[in-house]
C-alpha cells in the first residue's frame, strides 16, 4: 500500500510553466540591461540608484517560482496514508480488458474510439473503489497493464499513457485478452464473482474469442463487451502524422463497429453486450451489472489517506507575502535592511 499519493496527479502538467516563467525572467533581464545600457554607464547608475540591486529581483523571482511550485502540488491533492481500514465489499474481481488497435483512433465517436473506452474505465474505477479490478491491453497480442488489486489509485496516470503505440503487433487478438484475464483471477478465492469488461470495436472477426468466451464462462467467469464506435465506416487517423492510414494500394482504410461478434462474445461468456451511446446512461448500464454481481460478507484492507494540500497552500501563501514585505519600498526600516548589497 502506498503511504503516500497525489489524487489528481495529471494537474503536474502545471510544471511545464515552470520553464516558461524562467524564460520570461531571462528575456526580461536580457531587454532591461539593454535599455539601461542606453541611459550610460553601469557604475554611474548603480551610483545614482543604490537601493538597486540585481540580487534583490533574482531573490523576488525565486521567491514566486517557488510559491508557483508549491500551488501545483497543491492542486495535484497530496495525500498521506495514516492508516488501514477494512472495507465491506461484495466479493467482486473485475478485469477491463481494452483494444488499443489503431482502429480506435477512428473518430466516429468523439474524440476518438480509444479516449471515450479509457473514460469509462476510469469512470467504472471510481464507482467501484474497494473492488479488486486489474486492466489488460491488446491489439494483435494482450498483456497486463494493472494487476488485479483493490488499493491501485493511479489508474488515470496509466490509462493517460496507453496508446496503439504500446503494442507493437496490430490487430484485434480478443481472444488472447480473453485466455489472459482468466489467468489473472485468483484461483483460490472460490467465493468472489469474476467479470471481464472487453472494450473494444471488434473490428476484425475472430471465432476464437467466442469460443474462448464459452471455455472460460464454465469456471465461472461472466464476460461482457462494449462496443465502441459506429456501425458507418469511418477512417483511421495515423498516430504520428493524422492523415488516413492507407493501404498497399493507396486506398484509405475504414473502419466501423463489428456488433455481431461482440454480440456473440457477450452471449457465449454469460453477459450482455452495450453499444457506445449516451456517455452516462452506458456507464449505468454497466455499473447495475457489476452490482448484480457478488455476494455480502466479503472483506478488503484500503489504506485512508490524509488531504496535505492545505500545508503546501500555506507555504506558498508565506513565500508570496514574504516576496511583497521585501520589495516593500514605503517601510523605511525594510528598505534600510539591506540583505542583498
């Protein structure tokens, strides 16, 4: 279990200002030097202004740097792990097991196939917290991506990095997905029930997936499918340029939702088949499933986590009132206490 966390950690972006905010300060001291050059000579000025001091304006910056630093931890919520609770659960192991093909990237459903899957996960991930959930990708091969687990809280931070890029052999290989995630559940526990989520636009028909559905459902493992895209054919942005992948013949290859087979997957591995509509009504959809699922009784340890963001509000607040009391020029005793020469 962690100890400690930030909750909402794609905020780090923020420190990308970082650099912008020290480029700023070099270019303006570069065009500050530079008009003063035009008024004569720098130890001529440094007589006629000696409360100035180059040192006292590197010292301000740093000063808001670092209160700008401490403002984004902040918003990225960090938490530390001060003790362990016991949660009820309903004997749940769920495994999501999502396509990242480059058929996803077609854009028939906005943004694209792959970001509107990845929103229900994590969506599916914060209804269900004390539930044992893991994540399998796949295209022409599948691999774990987050093992089964009740206490994983960076979910969104792996699901953010998960392109077609990650899977360097194409295809949609449902099968294999399939055969993983029923290696991954524990065996030993008897008592929990078993739920894979294939997301997917099942684009290339594979009778090995039903019948690797229909194996799997006799140990008791229920597998149900989201069909993401439209039945229109659409194209398939590339990753790296954005034009329409093409094929040997120079023709764009389209895409579009294969709902028979993913129809087929749902029935012959015991579960239901949702098609991409409303954001929130599929999500509902699913989630009455998942909760028609388990029985009482059942037990998991969660670490309860602190908020600490308000001790890095403060430091921020004290490092920006420090920077205005000294650059203070009104208050003769600050201005005649000089720390920088």
């Amino acid at each position: 279990m962690n100890l400690f966390q930030f909750k909402n950690p794609e905020y780090f972006w923020l420190f990308l200002l970082i650099p912008v905010f020290i480029l700023l300060y070099i270019s303006a001291n570069y065009f500050r030097k530079k008009v003063l050059k035009r008024f004569g000579d720098e130890d001529l000025l440094r007589k006629l202004f000696p409360d100035y001091s180059k040192y006292r304006i590197l010292f301000k910056n740093m000063l808001i740097g670092t209160a700008l630093i401490f403002m984004i931890l902040a918003a990225a919520r960090p938490q530390s792990g001060n003790k362990v609770k016991v949660r009820a659960t309903k004997n749940r192991e769920i495994i999501f097991a999502l396509d990242v093909s480059s058929s996803m990237l077609a854009q028939d459903v906005k943004p694209d196939r792959l970001y509107r899957a990845k929103q229900i996960i994590s969506e599916l991930y914060r209804k269900n917290p004390y539930d044992r959930m893991g994540l399998i990708i796949f295209a022409g091969e599948a691999f774990v991506q987050i093992p089964l687990t009740s206490n994983f809280s960076n979910s969104d931070i792996i699901l953010s990095s998960i392109s077609p890029d990650i899977i360097p052999v194409q295809g949609t290989n449902i099968s294999s997905a399939i055969n993983l995630a029923a290696n991954m559940f524990d065996k030993t526990n008897t008592e929990s029930q078993k739920f894979v989520l294939i997301l997917t636009d099942g684009e290339n028909h594979e009778q090995k997936a039903i019948d690797a559905a229909k194996e799997v459902k006799k140990s008791g493992i229920i597998i149900s499918t989201v069909g993401i895209g439209k039945k229109s054919a659409v194209p398939i942005p590339e990753s790296q340029t954005g034009e329409y992948k093409k094929d040997k013949n120079g023709k764009v290859v389209l895409t579009k939702l294969n709902e028979v087979l993913l129809t087929q997957i749902a029935n012959a591995g015991g579960g239901k088949y949702y098609d991409t509509g409303n954001f929130y009504s599929d999500i509902n959809k699913i989630q009455h499933q998942i909760n028609s699922f388990g029985k009482k009784g059942g037990k998991t340890e969660v670490m309860d986590y602190a908020d600490l963001f308000p001790y890095f509000i403060f430091i921020a607040f004290l490092l920006l009132i420090t920077e205005f009391i000294f650059l203070e020029r009104r208050n003769q005793k600050l201005t005649n206490l000089r720390i920088f020469k």
